[in-house]
C-alpha cells in the first residue's frame, strides 16, 4: 500500500452502546455504481496512516 490517500463510499450505522458510526462498504471500486448508490457518503483515509482501529475517527462527507 502506497502514501496516497484512500477514498472509500460509506454508510452510517449504529454501535451496540447507540453511537452512530460509519462503515466502508464490502464492495469497493471506481466502475461500482451499487456501491456509490448504497452509500450515505465517502470516507476519507488519510495517506500518512494504515491502521485504523474500530471506533476510530475518520473524515466523512455524507450526501
């Protein structure tokens, strides 16, 4: 995995303790147009970070 950053299509969802959260979608793709229909919004990654640990937070632009 290069330095660039990483844009996914994301959707909201709710945690067990009742916090919403956003989660990449399963399919992922440029040509995906289910994947872009399914999404609330894009997630963006950041090129200087790989892990990101579950509850962490992210940038997201929802529509």
């Amino acid at each position: 995995m290069g330095n660039h950053l990483q844009v996914l299509a994301g959707r909201f969802t709710t945690t067990q303790s009742g916090l919403t959260a956003v989660e990449p979608l399963e399919k992922q793709g440029s040509a995906s147009l289910l994947a872009i229909a399914s999404a609330d919004g894009l997630i963006l990654l950041p090129e200087d970070r790989h892990l990101f640990a579950p509850g962490g937070l992210v940038d997201f632009f929802p529509w």
